[in-house]
C-alpha cells in the first residue's frame, strides 16, 4: 500500500482545498490574504460602474507614479503610462526592458457587469406612482432584479457640455429604490410560466415617487420628481435623452461566512479580476523584461462592441502610440508585435455549486478555494466561438504558475452542450497573440450578489504579478 501511496503522490493531479496549504508558510499566508481582500472590498464599494472603475483605476494608477501617455513625448524602459477611452475603459503599461518587437506581455479584464439601464425616455406615472423604465444589459435573470435594494449612478450631459456625475443609493441617508413583485397570493398566473418569462423584461420599472406636486394636476407625481431633480441637478426631463444612468444593487460588498472566507457582492464578474491585474501591475518591484501592458475592457457583457468595447481599435491606437515614442515604429511592427505577445485573458469562471451540480462536470469544473481558474477553450457546444490555446501555451502558463507556487485549477464551463460563455479572449487571439482565460471562480454569477473566494482572489493577483515577472 505504501509503493501505491507514493505513486499516486507522484502520478496524480492533486486537487485539494487552497486553504490547506495557508498553514505550511513561516509567515500566516491566511493573514496576507484578508489584508489584501479588504483592500478588494473597499475597491469594490467605490466601484459599481465602469465609469467609476477607470476612476478608481486612474487615482491608483497616478500614486503609482503612472502618467497618462500624451505626457510623454518619448518613452524607455521603467516608463508608466495609461491612457483612458472615454472614461470607460483604460489601457496601462511599464515599457520593459527588451525591445517591443519580440512581443509584450498583456493581461485584460472587463469593468463593465450585468446591471439594468435607464431607457432614453425613462420617466412616467401610472396609478399616482413615478416610474422610470429600464432596459437590462448583458444576460440576467430578471427576477433576481425585484425586491431588492437599487442605486441609481452614472452621468447627465447638458447641451452646453455640462457632465453632471449621478450616484444615489449608496449613502446610508440616500434614499434606494427598487422594482416591485406580485404578492404569492395573487401570482397563480406567474407561477405557472417559465422561469424566464416569471418577470419580463418591459416590467423592470424602477419605483422612484408617489407624492404629488400638488391636487387636482396631470402628472403631479411625475411633475414633484422633476422639480426634485431640477432643484437638486439644475436638469429638465428632455436632459434625460443624454444621460447614462445605471441601477445596480445598493447592498455593499461584504466578506462571507463565519470563517470570513468568502467575499459577496455585486458585479465580481469582472471587477474581481480588474482590481487583481491593476494591483498586479502596481506592484512590480522591478522593470519588467518584456513590456508589461493591462487592459481594462468595457462592452464585454453585450459583445465587446462600441468604441470602448475590445472590438474597436482603440487598443491598437494604444499600442502604436507607444512605438512611435519609443521610436520604432515602422509598417507591419504593431502585427509583429501581436504575433509575438503573449496574454492572459482575466475573466472568471464558473465555480461549481453542490445545490447545482448537474450542471456541472466535476473532473473538469472549477472551485471555490482552489486557486485562480485557466480555461482552454471556452465557446459553447462544439466550442463554438471559442479561443482554444495552444497546448504549448497551457504549459508555459503551467510552468509559471508552478515555479511560483501559485495555486490554479484547469476545467470548463460547465458541462457538453449545457451552456456555454465568452470572453475578450477571441479578439486578441485574433491578433496573433497567444491566450488563455484565466480568472477567479464565482459562484451565483451576474446575479446581483456573486460569491468568490478570498483565497482565489489572492492567487489571481500572484498569478498575474508571476505572469509579468517571467
């Protein structure tokens, strides 16, 4: 039995609890790990938004010692640069000491996360109650969206180029809002449908007043809101056709469990694996060999389309700036540069839930606690869509991994033909550059509340700081 022991020791894909190992370090890894999840959560409460993640992002960036690009007229190595899209997304980098031309190492997450917009003509009153109506982004259960706690952010942009900055509900004397639900009693009908179709999409109507400008006026509720809004924002209703307005849960990220060893919140998906990559980035020590490069994408939820998306060519524009201040550039150097990069897609993965299993396959799911998550091909069915990495890839990312004692778990997103998902990883794999996915396992995912492990959060960030430092 022993000669069988050791040779499973030595033959098998050990696949343990991360937590287990927390105990073999001289110095508490336990105690490392909570630290740097409280600088998460604290992220994350000022952050619901991509807009408010490139700002977050921005301040971090510049104590760092980050400049934005248009700063420079000429880069070298040790140089930190950013650049920022539209004030939802943003691209970073440390100019390496190689040159440019034998490729850069990139790792991309996504800021934006399911979440219901306001419509362009958002405000009504029906039945002596104001409303403002929604339409969702990226894939939801609409359900989920009812009964809960809802702040409104984001942007109004007056005519004379005036930005006026929205965010109400996240203030413990704000007022929150929320979309309303038919009592058991009366909800036979509802019960009876499916699922999908228990809440459609034209009812997500966000309840926002029922007390009426004055008696005996049309509209008096929906005229007190307005007066609300323009004593308090300076705005008419017609302002509101130039408005990004977003509602997203007001319930605060918070760590989980009695063992505090989870961290629940809305829109980890894919801000968990932002916040890692950027503090990743901040905390290169050294210049790194090969030009370290950090996206931080909006769009992917909808398809990365639009120009802040990762289909646009912003990224290139980006790209090319940085050769022509290092002084190199010349026709066909950026698609060099591509074919010979190198990238780690940072997008979670879809953790296995034990309530849920049958979705799953175990052998290759991932979970919670076992360290950051790297999936192969990701697509649907017959990996439909899918960026497949090279097997030559998979075993350099292996190698960094293992050589630096980082904790990952290799599987897929559920089982054959259930589902299936994308990321930004197919657009920058049709660059030439070689990608793999890898990212922190969540569970309940673009739910209003996900769940991650703090351990896997922390691993995220020593995978990608190991992935720069190569």
């Amino acid at each position: 039995m022993e000669k069988v022991e050791e040779l499973k020791e030595k033959l098998f894909n050990k696949k343990e609890c991360g937590w287990n190992t927390t105990s073999k370090n001289t110095t508490s890894k336990k105690e490392e790990i909570f630290e740097y999840a409280k600088g998460y959560i604290d992220f994350m409460n000022k952050s619901k938004t991509e807009r408010e993640i490139i700002k977050s992002s921005k301040e971090i960036a510049e104590k760092n010692g980050f400049k934005e690009i248009n700063e420079y007229e000429t880069l070298k190595p040790g140089d930190k640069i950013y650049y920022i899209n539209r004030e939802k997304s943003m691209y970073l980098a440390i100019i390496g000491k190689e040159e440019i031309e034998k490729g850069v190492n990139i790792i991309g997450a996504h800021a934006d996360s399911p979440r219901l917009d306001l419509k362009p003509n958002p405000l009504y009153e029906d039945s002596e109650f104001a409303y403002f109506k929604t339409h969702y982004y990226g894939g939801i259960k609409k359900y989920q969206w009812t009964t809960i706690p809802l702040s409104i952010h984001g942007v109004i942009v007056k005519t004379n180029g005036e930005k006026i900055e929205i965010n109400i509900g996240e203030n413990e004397n704000d007022p929150i809002f929320t979309i309303t639900d038919l009592l058991p009693h009366l909800a036979q009908d509802q019960m009876d449908k499916k699922l999908r179709n228990g809440i459609e999409g034209e009812d997500l109507n966000l309840l926002i007043g029922s007390i009426p400008y004055g008696p005996e006026i049309p509209e008096a509720v929906k005229l007190n809101i307005l007066d609300i809004l323009n004593k308090k924002y300076g705005i008419t209703e017609v302002d509101l056709l130039s408005s990004e307005l977003e509602l997203v849960p007001a319930m605060k990220c918070r760590s989980m469990g009695f063992d505090e060893s989870m961290v629940a919140g809305y829109g980890q998906d894919d801000k968990i694996c932002v916040y890692t990559e950027l503090t990743a980035l901040m905390d290169l020590k050294e210049v790194p060999n090969k030009t370290a490069v950090c996206i931080i994408s909006d769009k992917e939820e909808i398809g990365s389309m639009g120009n802040t998306g990762m289909e646009s060519h912003v990224f290139d524009m980006f790209m090319s700036e940085i050769l022509n201040k290092l002084g190199v550039n010349r026709p066909n150097l950026l698609e060099k540069v591509f074919c010979n990069s190198k990238m780690l897609s940072a997008d979670v993965d879809a953790a296995l839930d034990p309530i849920y299993s049958s979705v799953s396959e175990k052998n290759n799911a991932s979970f919670l606690g076992r360290g950051i998550g790297l999936n192969k091909y990701t697509g649907a069915r017959g990996k439909s869509g899918a960026s497949d990495a090279n097997a030559e890839f998979v075993a350099e990312i292996r190698a960094i991994f293992e050589n630096n004692d980082i904790r990952y778990q290799i599987g897929e997103l559920g089982k054959v033909d259930i589902g299936g998902g994308g990321t930004i990883a197919y657009i920058l794999a049709n660059k030439g550059i070689d990608v793999i996915d890898c990212g922190v396992p969540v569970l309940s995912m673009h739910s209003p509340y996900e769940v991650t492990s703090k351990f896997d959060l922390y691993e995220a960030y020593r995978g990608y700081k190991a992935f720069w430092n190569k």
